[in-house]
C-alpha cells in the first residue's frame, strides 16, 4: 500500500496512541478485578471490551505500517504519480478540475484529494499530459490530462 510520508506518520503516530491507551486499559481491568467476582463486574466487562477494541485497532494499524511503501515526492512529473497535482479537462463540457493524488488514507474528493484507488486515479495514473483516458464510473466520462505539477508549486 502507497502511502504519502504525512500518511504514514500519521499511521505510527496512532499506533503508539493505541499502545499507550493499552496500558491505561490494563490498569483499568487491575482495579476492576480488585471489586471482587468477575462474572458479575460490569466495570471489568467494560474494560475488557474496551482492550479487545483496542487491541483490534493495533493489530489493524501494525498490519497497515507494515505493508506500507512511502510514496517520496516525486522528481519527474512527466507521468502522473502519487503526490503530484493534476489539471484535468472533462471531454464533453470542457470544464477543468484540479486534483491532488494522495492516497487511500489522505483522500477526500470534497477538497480534491483523491486516491489512486479512485475511479478517476485509476484512470490517470501512470498516464501523461496530453493523455484522453476514461473513467469507469456510474456514468463514465473520459478526461484529458492538462497538466502535471509539484504539490508546492
């Protein structure tokens, strides 16, 4: 799985959250115990549930960092890639969008971040400027790709 830098610093920075709440929760369950009979404790119950959650989202996010390949900013935007810009021109009515390719964690089609995943990043993906490609969507659409720029630019 591509991941932007911020991404997967995001990914490691909620996976030691998740570690240090643990602890927390294992006091939590120690002072339940210590109210006596177990089958009827419903604090302890709580807190069990609460660490099972927990240890769920920690085996989620270690399996996502490991699998993760950090996508550096790129050197040549001769194609388009993760972490890049891209104008794009709707074939039929001309209109222009702009669009930033993220990933699946950092995308958000409301504020033009979108993943190459998407039915738009899957058909731009790789492509050039000058490229006509089509989107395969509820109701397809083919694009142009105008151009290919930096993040910071």
């Amino acid at each position: 799985m591509k991941l932007t830098r911020e991404s997967f610093d995001k990914l490691i920075k909620q996976l030691n959250e998740a570690m240090e709440y643990n602890k927390v929760l294992i006091v939590e369950i120690e002072e339940a115990r210590k109210q006596g009979d177990l089958s009827e404790n419903a604090d302890y119950s709580a807190a069990m549930d609460k660490k099972r959650q927990n240890d769920a989202l920690i085996d989620t996010l270690r399996k996502q960092v490991e699998q993760a390949e950090v996508a550096e900013e790129p050197t040549d935007y001769s194609k388009v890639t993760i972490n890049c810009r891209v104008e794009l021109e709707k074939v039929k009515d001309k209109t222009h969008k702009v669009y930033i390719i993220g990933d699946s964690i950092s995308a958000n089609p409301d504020e033009g971040i979108i993943s190459e995943f998407s039915p738009i990043g899957k058909a731009i993906i790789n492509r050039k400027v000058g490229e006509t490609v089509n989107v395969e969507a509820k109701n397809p659409y083919a694009v142009t790709i105008l151009s290919i720029t930096p993040l910071n630019q």
